[in-house]
C-alpha cells in the first residue's frame, strides 16, 4: 500500500466538490464533513511548507 500524499488529497477534495456541483440536490452531509477535514489537513501542510 502507498503512501497517501497531499496530491492525493487535493485530488479527492476536486472529486467531492466536482460531484457535489453536479448533483447539488442530494444530501452530501458526510461528503461535506469530509471536505472540512481535507481543506483543513491541506492548509496545515501549506502552512508547514511555508515554514511557519
């Protein structure tokens, strides 16, 4: 099993919000909570990259 890398996920956070705007009605409740976890874990590695 490989590692999962930040390019991984950015790319799943793209997937959630590509198919959240296709499919606006439907209940996406635990892909939202998803996201907050995966823009949080994204900006903290920004964060570290930069170096502060």
């Amino acid at each position: 099993m490989e590692p999962v890398t930040i390019d991984d996920r950015r790319r799943e956070l793209r997937n959630l919000l590509d198919q959240i705007e296709a499919h606006p009605s439907r209940d996406w409740s635990s892909e939202r909570a998803r996201i907050v976890v995966l823009q949080q874990m994204i900006a903290a590695h920004e964060k570290q990259a930069a170096g502060t």
